[in-house]
C-alpha cells in the first residue's frame, strides 16, 4: 500500500476466533469458513472516484 502511495485510514487484523464471535453475533454466515484471518483496511479521499481508486489498488 506505501508503496503505491496510499495510506490507508485504518488497518484492522482480525484473527479466526474474532471473526467467527463476530459473524456468529451478527447471526451471519461465514464466507469462507476456512478463514484464518480478516485484514480490514479503510481508505479516505475527497471524492468518490479517488477512494475507488484507492480501494481498487490494494485488491
């Protein structure tokens, strides 16, 4: 990401056990059950084309 310029907002790691707490609480099922992580990362801009960008670059 710092590489490419972009700094994210906020960056979250979320292990297995809180990801599976989270989605049972939500009453949600697992995407991937398999899962070992969940990294969340949150981006700014000031319109919506560059947060696109932004959030296009780091998938």
């Amino acid at each position: 990401m710092t590489q490419g310029r972009i700094i994210p907002t906020s960056v979250e790691f979320m292990d297995s056990l809180s990801v599976q707490t989270a989605y049972a609480y939500l009453e949600e099922r697992l995407p991937h059950p398999e899962i070992g992580a969940m990294l969340l990362v949150e981006v700014d801009g000031t319109s919506q084309d560059q947060v696109e960008a932004e959030y296009n670059a780091i998938v």
